[in-house]
C-alpha cells in the first residue's frame, strides 16, 4: 500500500527543488518533511530523491510522483461522480504541461486561461522545444505535453492541433548588408543567424530545403520567443519566426522576409496519458475548439514547407 501523505513530500521537494520550498508548499517544517521522504525511502529499500541544488528525482522517485499526479486527476472525478457531489469539495489540482516557448509566447495563454479559470485548476508550465517536450512526457515530469513529435508516446493519445507557420527573415539593414545578391547559398555562409537554442533545428532545415547547406558558423543562442524578435529587429541575424508574432513587423517594413513565400510549417500535437480523466478531456476538446479558430495555427499550409 502506497503512503500518499509521504508521496506529497516526496513530490513537493521535487517539484519545489528542496525540502526548504516543499515545507512551505505544505506549510510544515522542513524537519517533517525530511522526515516523512526519509522514513518512506527506509520503507522502500530504495533512493527517491537524489539531494542537490536542485532536488532530483531517481528513476522510482519519478515514477511515484507521477502516480500520484494521476490520483489527483481521478480524483478530481470524484465530485462530479458522486450524488452527494455538492456536500464534496473538488480537492486542488495542478496541471503540470510541457509547452513549446513559441506557443507560450503566441496561442497558447488565450486558448488555456479561460479553461484553467472555469475549472479552477492551477497551470505549471515547464516550456521546452518543441522537438522536446515528449520526452518530458515519457519521463513522467508532465501529464501532458505540447509537441511536434510524431513518434507515438507509450500509453499516451497523440491529437494534431495544427501547424505553426514560420517565415524566416531579418532587418532591412540587416539584409541590405548580407543578401544584396537575393539570398544566395554564399551570402548565408557569412550571415550571422539566430538559434533559440541548441536543440532548434529549424534555420537548419529550412536552410537546407533552400540551398542544401548547413547553418553559418556565427549563430547567436537567444532562449527566448520575444528576445529572439528583439535582437533580429536590432540586426544582429536572421531567423525563424511564428508568423503571428512578426507578421505586423512584416507588414511595418521593420522585417523583411528573406525568401518570400518560402516558410516552414510546424506541425503541433497535444500528447496525453490514456486515463479516464474528465479534465484531461474536457481541456483536450477545449484546446481543439480554441485551435481551430486561432489564427496562429493554421489547418491549411499547402504554401508551406511541412516538418517531417
């Protein structure tokens, strides 16, 4: 029989990354709550939480927490199952999502917000590339992700959302200075160009679709949507940008596509686990209604290049 109030403190110094946040989250001493992930470790036999700056789960600590996420969300049923559903309060639940920074920075907040506020459930976002969001999945750190992944996630629904439609382009000071010639394959070997971070791959294939090459030497590594934006209007290089957050930069002259006409469109899917959770539900056909009729995901990108 598993001893949920120690599975609490057990995700809590996860969650919070120490024992000293944990307390507070449980409004308990740091003492108790040590003693409570200790005792339960004895019980075990085995390790859960690996002691640092931050705390981190082992492989059976993750596991745990992750069943104990999933309690909640049935739980959460419970009221709503119930005869007596108006004598039992809903208990608290957090939706720990894993969302791409783009979608975060673009439709993401306009299509959850009114969700999270009928529901009355509280949102702890771990923004990730999109390229990775699965694998916080697969580990058990999210219930849910946003991905553009299309290897299935065992025991998890895949649903497609849409594609996300990149334009890549620059400043025009910055474009008189490197593309004077029409963006050819010699003049994007000196362009400086703008990665989010290591894992984004999208310059890269969009790059190698235009001309069959690789990215310039010089990349900068902006991790963030907005700072990305910043800097290519300060012309520091060219980049990927969603075409919702630059398209009135676009239409201002303060950004000019390089290649017009020739985008790259990401296609996005919502990835959860396969319990019976009418919240989990309820919030998927929520964010297919509010995909639908969103400008920032389009159905429809025959004029764009499709992510494999």
């Amino acid at each position: 029989m598993l001893d949920y109030n120690a599975l609490a403190a057990v995700s809590a110094v996860i969650r919070e990354g120490s024992f000293d946040g944990a307390a507070r989250k449980l409004n308990i001493t740091a003492s108790a709550v040590s003693q409570r992930v200790r005792g339960y470790e004895d019980r075990l036999g085995a390790l859960l939480i690996i002691r640092g700056q931050p705390c981190r789960p082992t492989d059976l600590g993750q596991a745990l927490v992750t069943h104990l996420d999933k309690v909640h969300l049935l739980e959460a049923e419970i009221p709503h199952l119930s005869h007596t559903s108006g004598l039992l309060s809903s208990p608290d639940v957090t939706l720990r999502i894993a969302v791409n920074a783009d979608s975060l920075a673009t439709w993401f907040p306009a299509a959850v917000s009114c969700f999270a506020t009928e529901a009355g459930v509280c949102l702890d976002l771990l923004v990730e590339d999109e390229t990775c969001t699965a694998e916080r999945l697969r580990s058990g750190e999210v219930i849910a992700a946003i991905t553009s992944q299309t290897d299935p996630v065992p025991g998890c629904s895949s649903i497609h959302l849409g594609a996300m439609p990149y334009v890549a382009c620059a400043s025009p000071d910055f474009i008189a200075k490197y593309f004077s010639a029409g963006a050819t394959a010699i003049e994007f070997k000196s362009a400086p160009c703008i990665c989010f971070d290591r894992n984004d791959g999208l310059e890269a294939r969009w790059l190698r679709t235009l001309h069959n090459t690789d990215l310039p030497q010089r990349v900068h590594y902006i991790p963030s949507t907005h700072g990305f934006l910043d800097f290519t209007l300060n012309n520091i290089g060219w980049g990927l940008q969603p075409l919702s957050l630059v398209d009135r930069y676009l239409s201002q002259g303060s950004l000019i596509e390089i290649v017009p006409g020739h985008r790259l469109a990401i296609d996005l899917y919502w990835v959860i686990p396969r319990v019976k959770s009418k919240l989990l539900n309820d919030l998927t056909l929520h964010l297919k209604n509010e995909c639908v009729r969103h400008s920032c995901l389009v159905q429809n990108t025959k004029r764009c290049l499709h992510s494999p």
